[in-house]
C-alpha cells in the first residue's frame, strides 16, 4: 500500500544541493522545521515567495478577465519583485559549501547516493536547493531503502515526514516545472536532429 502511495507521485532526476544531518524522532516532535543548518534570513525567501505565488494566482486570472492592462501590469511586478529576491537569495544560499548531486525527487521523498549508510527507519534533516530557481528547503524524512552501489556508496531511498501542505505544493511545482523544462529540451533536440 506504501509503495502504491508512493508511486502516484510524478518524479524527476535532477541535479541538486543537498545537506544531510540525522536527528531522533523527538528533534522532529520538537520543532515543525528542521533547525538543524545555519540559513541566511534569505534561505527561504523564494520558497516562501512561491507561496504567496500561488494564493494570488487565481485573483490575478479574475483581474485579467475584467481588466487585461491592469493584470499586465501586476504581472510585470511580480517578475520584478522575483529578480530582486533572486539576486537576494543567491547571496544567501552558499551552493558550493554544500554537495550537489543527481536526485530522483517526487513530492513524496527521493533518491540519491551517498557515500556513507544509515539505518532502516532513521529520521533525518535535509536541507535542498535547487541551484537554478534558488528555492531552498528544510525538510524532515525517514529512511525507507538502502541500496549498495560497486562504487562502495548507497542508493538512499526516503519518504518525506510532517511535510506541510505548502512546501508539498511547492515542491510538486517544481517537479512540474523540472518536467516541462526537460520536455522542452527534448523536443529542442528532437527539432535538431530532423534538420
């Protein structure tokens, strides 16, 4: 049943920051985030910004049905307010402190290799960015798999744990949008090679 909840989630490979800290059970009923990594006060800027994205998608839609100027016009806002934090959050997330590797990412939790093991069941923090957007994540989860690679690493397999609804919408978003970039990019090539 597990593995069928699991499987209902769309996933993508993509490259990643990624920083891993193994906390107890309690860490987690202790704290709603993980408080386990200095971030810069700009850590979560995007992320939340995102958010906000979100909740004003559907008025801005009612704005643009009765007046398309005015919809333009907050639409130009919001992609100046998104470079300014863009610029912001790059000079708050350190990406080269921090490993950056493939993932198989769902919304549900991922995949990845690391070079040392855990334990079945052992909780962790995770600190995720993706570099290109800058959206930063503090994510609880739980070990479900481990896999030996002949490299002498591990294909580690999680499930996200006390996700909140917003940072599981935030993070389907950026499946999707991963997904359609890949899309594109195949059919760029798929255009190259009929010419």
């Amino acid at each position: 049943m597990q593995d069928q909840e699991r499987r209902k989630f769309f996933r993508i490979d993509h490259q990643v920051s990624i920083e891993l800290k193994m906390i107890s059970e309690e860490e987690i009923a202790q704290n709603p985030t993980p408080v386990q990594f200095e971030v810069s006060p700009y850590f979560l800027l995007l992320s939340q910004l995102q958010d906000l994205d979100a909740e004003g998608d559907h008025l801005l839609r009612k704005i643009a049905e009765k007046d398309a100027n005015t919809a333009a016009f907050l639409q130009l806002m919001h992609r100046k307010i998104d470079t300014i934090a863009k610029a912001i959050a790059v000079n708050g997330i350190e990406l080269e402190q921090i490993l950056s590797q493939e993932i198989n990412l769902s919304e549900g939790g991922m995949m990845f290799e690391y070079p040392e093991t855990f334990e079945p069941g052992q909780y962790l923090a995770i600190k995720l960015i993706f570099p290109e957007t800058c959206v930063g994540l503090l994510l609880y989860a739980k070990v479900r798999r481990i896999i030996p690679c002949s490299n002498g690493h591990y294909k580690i397999g999680i499930q996200f744990v006390r996700l909140p609804e917003n940072c599981r919408a935030l993070l389907a978003r950026q499946v999707m949008l991963l997904q359609s970039q890949q899309r594109r990019q195949e059919r760029l090539v798929d255009e190259d090679s009929l010419q």
